[in-house]
C-alpha cells in the first residue's frame, strides 16, 4: 500500500496580494523624502550613535568606502527612512561625508574595489574584535573545495522530509531508477 505524498506547507498563491503588507516598513510611505533631511538624519546617525564608529573601524579594516556607503543607503531603505531612488541620490554626499570623516580620524581608506575584493574569514573577523592576534588573510589560505548548497548540510532524512519524500517513496524510486 503506498501513502500518499504529504501536501506542502507553503502560502496560497496570491496570499501576497490580500495579506496586509503594512507592517514592513519599506510598504509604507518613506519618514525622509527631502535629500537634505536624509544626510542630515546620516550625519546625526554617524556622530551620536555607535554607527559612526563601526564604520570608520570598517574602512580602517580596508572595505572601500563604496561599500559602507551602501551599507547605509540600503539600512535606509530597509528602515523605511527614504525610499531607494533618494537614497540613490544620497549615496555620493553620504560618501563624501565617511571620506571627511576617515580623515578627521586619520583612517587610511580606499574609495572604491578596483581589486578583487579578498574575502574576510570569520577569524580574522574575531582577531579584529579583540580575541586574538591580527594577521591578514590571503587569498591562498582559502580552501579550494567546491562551495556546496545549504541543503548539503542536511542529513538526507532531512533533506528527503524538506522534499516531501517519504521513506516508501524514496525507495520506490531507488527500485526504479535501478
């Protein structure tokens, strides 16, 4: 006797269209629409709170002051503080302003990636914190192994139960496939 395969649990299509999409702040109307307000409200952001600091730690550690710049424009948006065509328009005098900032501090920084951009291992991450020693990480130090996907990670129970695959299916189509 064979069961019958589990039904997925998954929204209703078009669920988007009748659910109520206010709660995300990026749906409603923007708290910032004059570009003077919104590098007001950055420089505000960047001087009073501890923002200011994680940033100029970020160009000091060699990301490029593009980057953080769209760290900030996209927070924006996903805060609901402009909307992205603003923010847009915000991004050189938001860039402008981290550069002054960086030279106030003395912080050495790049402007934009024109290198291939060396991807930071989560230990030099810690050792930049304070938990150890810093020593750069080269390009070299990375595995060479294939990146593999998120399902990959899973035990194949667990990947079969996420596929909706029972125990009798599954060896049905192992009989099959033989």
């Amino acid at each position: 006797m064979k069961s019958s395969p589990q039904t997925p649990n998954a929204p209703i299509p078009g669920a988007n269209y009748t659910s109520d999409t206010r709660n995300y702040p990026w749906h409603r109307p923007p708290d910032i629409t004059d570009m003077d307000k919104a590098i007001e409200y950055v420089t505000k952001d960047l001087n009073d709170g501890p923002d200011g600091f994680r940033y100029m730690s970020m160009l000091g550690a060699g990301i490029p002051v593009t980057m953080v710049t769209d760290f900030i424009v996209t927070k924006g948006i996903g805060r609901g503080k402009w909307a992205p065509d603003l923010g847009i328009l915000a991004a050189g005098p938001i860039a402008r302003l981290l550069m002054i900032m960086a030279k106030t501090y003395k912080i050495d920084f790049e402007i934009s990636a024109d290198e291939e951009i060396q991807i930071t291992s989560a230990k030099t991450l810690r050792e930049l914190s304070g938990e150890g020693s810093l020593t750069p990480v080269k390009q070299e130090d990375t595995p060479d192994e294939e990146p593999q996907g998120f399902m990959s990670a899973a035990p194949e129970e667990e990947q079969n139960s996420m596929l909706g695959y029972d125990d009798e299916e599954e060896q049905l189509e192992d009989l099959e496939d033989e």
